[in-house]
C-alpha cells in the first residue's frame, strides 16, 4: 500500500527536522518512538466493515503484503525527504528497482539505461527482462558526453522510461539530472534515478525533474548495515499502480521491524552523511597525491569530470569513492594490508567497507566488458564510513606503504 505523510499537512521544516519527526504515527499513548506493527494481518468486526477498507471506502490495512503501518510510515518519509507525494517500500533495493523496471516495461517500448549501473540492475535488465522480449538500450548518460548523441536517438527511436544511477556504483560518475529529465520530458518518457548513492540528504533527482527515485535502503538509509530494505518514491499516481500491482504481486514485501529500523536510521541520515563526507572528502585528496593511486573517482574533486554538476544537483559528495591502482595485484595487496577498514560489499554503513570489483561485484563480466563500464582491473570501491579519521588515515597510509 502506498502511503501519503501520517502528519498530513504538517507546516514546511527543514531536512533534519522532517528526518526525526516525519515518520510519526499516531499513537493513542503519545509514546516518543512510533510503534512497530508487527503483524501479518488485521482483523473487523463484521464482514461489512472489512468490505469498506477491500472497495476503499475506508482506509485501513487488509494483509501486510499489501500494507502495513510501520512499512507505510517509512516509505512515506522517505517520499517526503525526497520532495515526492507518495512512496513504497520493499524487502531490498533490487526489489524497489525490479518493480519500477516492470512498471516503466509495461508500455512495451524499449528501455533506455545508463551504461554506469549498479551490477543487479544490469542484471535484472539481461537476465530477466530481455528474455521476456523486453528490449533495452543501453546509452551513455555521463555528463562528460556533451550533446547526448546515442540518449537523443535512443528518445527518437521511442522509449518506455530511462533508469540511470549518479554517482554510479562503482565508477563515480556524475549524470546531469536536469539536461536529462529535460530530454526525457520534451518526448514525455517517465525518468527513474537510483539515487542510493547520495541518499535523499544530498540529491533529490524529482526536483531536478526525474519521475520516479529508488533507493536501496539496505545503505544509507537504514545507515547501520543490519538490514536490507527499498523504497520508490514518485507522484500519488505513479506510486499507487506500483503499490498495487506490482509491489504485493512481485511479494518483495519489507518486513516491518526493518521499516521500523530504517524509521530509527533516517532520523540521523543528515549527520550521518555530513561525516561520510568530511572523511571521503580528505581521504579522496590524499590518495590523490599517492603515486601507487593511478586515478581517484570523487565527484567533490575539481578533477572529477563531472565535478561542476556534482556541485550544482548535490548538497555533499558523500562517503563513497574508487581508487584505481595499476592493475589487480597492488589493487589486491592494498586491500589486503588494511586493518580497520574491512573487507566486503555493500556501503553506507558506520564501518567502513572496501571492494574489488573486477574479483567481487563485477566478477561475471570478461575484463573488456568491464573496461567500458568504466570499471577497470585496479579500481577499489572504499564506503568511508564513521570511524576516527587518524584511523582511517593511518590504515590508509600504511596499506600504502606496503605496497
Ligand atoms: C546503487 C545501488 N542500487 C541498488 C542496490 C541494490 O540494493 P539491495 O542490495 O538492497 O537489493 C545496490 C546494492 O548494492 C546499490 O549499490
């Protein structure tokens, strides 16, 4: 079930304001933290008063397939920090994208995606909806491509919805969200933004005019690695087709004691991604002067491609970043030397994480494959996450010196 702010029309507040109070829900007992409802389903006191809820007469929740308060609670949040009307939630990110995929499928014309996504997202796209005969173009969306030439002729051509990812994961790049959503809404296709990288604290891709936004929550969101969770957010409209179709139907349905954590998590989201940030933001620049690091991939660097963009769609650069070393092996040593920082996929959490793609999350690509998706053999993917700077700094410097 999609779901609208519990507050109703609460008055304008700020970011943190809207993160620590906007999940509320009414509580008989007043209690300081919202209640967790954990149940499957829900009971009436006569078969009349169930009909009224199933024919929307009345509000209220049937099954916790379709919709459950807490859950509900959550993604309407989230839909509020991202500026959208209405938002759904899921078991995973992949759920999230998977239903927005399906949704943006059903109009039969080709998809258009960026070349610089998330692996499951490519996935998704080559395992699960080419088979289906489901066409999909792949173009390049970087800002640094100027003039759009294969996006404008992949609009041309007729397009069903664009889906793209900035930062993209792993390769940092930078899409220009407003050029995009422009072109996308002279030829009136729906623009959908896996904005998981920045978090809603950062960027907000509808107001820059996407559509739809998606988020794996299992990362910043829920900021504290111990669950996994989505969310897509758009206008009351869009969100109430997925919500009813293919939301209970896909069955990717989030539990609510990880809604209720992601509630807890979001409420110190903005901090939280103010410190990735500082710590990402100094790191980037000292691996930049490192002569074993052949690249670094930050958008908050002037050196970025994509930096000038990057400042103007994000309020922060955020706490992911990729290093390219020469090659595998001193890629691989490095990794292997660090001590506080460990070793492992996903991102977003207070520990901080480091990932070779070309071994880990890329590894079923040919090393040409990876090559174009801007992901080459000594890339590592570092989550900076909360630990005390000198700490990080100094597991840094010494996996350096190692080499
Ligand atoms: C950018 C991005 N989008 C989506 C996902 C998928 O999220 P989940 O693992 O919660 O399904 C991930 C996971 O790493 C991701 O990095």
């Amino acid at each position: 079930m999609e779901s609208k702010d519990p507050r109703g029309d609460a008055p304008s507040e700020g970011f943190e304001t809207q993160a620590i109070h906007g999940g509320d829900l009414d509580d008989p007992f007043r209690a300081l933290t919202s209640p967790l409802y954990m149940t499957s389903t829900y009971t009436f006191p006569s078969v009349e008063a169930m009909g009224s809820v199933l024919s929307g007469e009345r509000e209220g929740f049937v099954y916790s397939r379709a919709g459950n308060p807490t859950v509900g609670a959550m993604a309407a949040l989230v839909a509020r920090l991202e500026g959208g009307e209405a938002g759904v939630a899921f078991a995973s990110g992949m759920g999230a994208i998977a239903a927005v995929l399906f949704y943006l499928a059903k109009s039969r014309l080709p998809l258009i995606v960026s070349r610089h996504l998330y692996t499951g997202t490519r996935h998704f796209v080559s395992e699960m909806l080419a088979p289906l005969g489901i066409p999909v173009k792949e173009v390049d969306l970087r800002s640094t491509e100027g003039n759009f030439g294969e996006f404008r002729e992949a609009l041309r051509a007729g397009a069903g919805g664009v889906f793209c990812e900035t930062p993209s994961n792993p390769s940092l790049d930078i899409v220009d969200l407003s050029a995009v959503a422009a072109l996308c809404a002279e030829w009136g296709v729906p623009l959908a933004v896996d904005n998981t990288f920045p978090s809603p604290a950062l960027q907000n891709p509808l107001r820059q005019g996407a559509t739809l936004v998606v988020h794996s929550a299992t990362k910043y969101l829920g900021g504290h690695g111990d669950l996994l969770g989505g969310v897509a957010v758009g206008s009351a409209e869009v969100i109430r087709k997925i919500a009813t179709v293919e939301a209970p139907l896909l069955g990717a349905t989030l539990s609510p004691m990880n809604a209720w954590l992601i509630l807890r998590g979001i409420k110190t989201l903005a901090l939280r991604m103010e410190a990735h940030t500082l710590r990402a933001t100094a790191l980037a620049r000292f691996f930049k002067e490192q002569s074993a690091v052949v690249d670094v991939r930050y958008p908050g660097l002037a050196s970025h491609p994509g930096h000038e963009i990057a400042l103007r769609q994000m309020k922060g650069s955020g706490g992911m970043l990729s290093v390219v070393f020469e090659g595998a092996k001193p890629a691989l040593s490095f990794m292997n030397a660090l001590r506080v920082i460990r070793i492992g996929v996903s991102l977003g959490d207070p520990a901080s994480l480091a990932e070779h793609p070309a071994t880990m999350s890329h590894r079923g690509y040919s090393a040409r494959e990876r090559e174009r998706m801007g992901v080459p053999e000594g890339l590592v993917r570092l989550s900076v996450g909360l630990e005390s700077p000198d700490d990080l700094f100094g597991d840094v410097d010494r996996a350096l010196r190692s080499l």
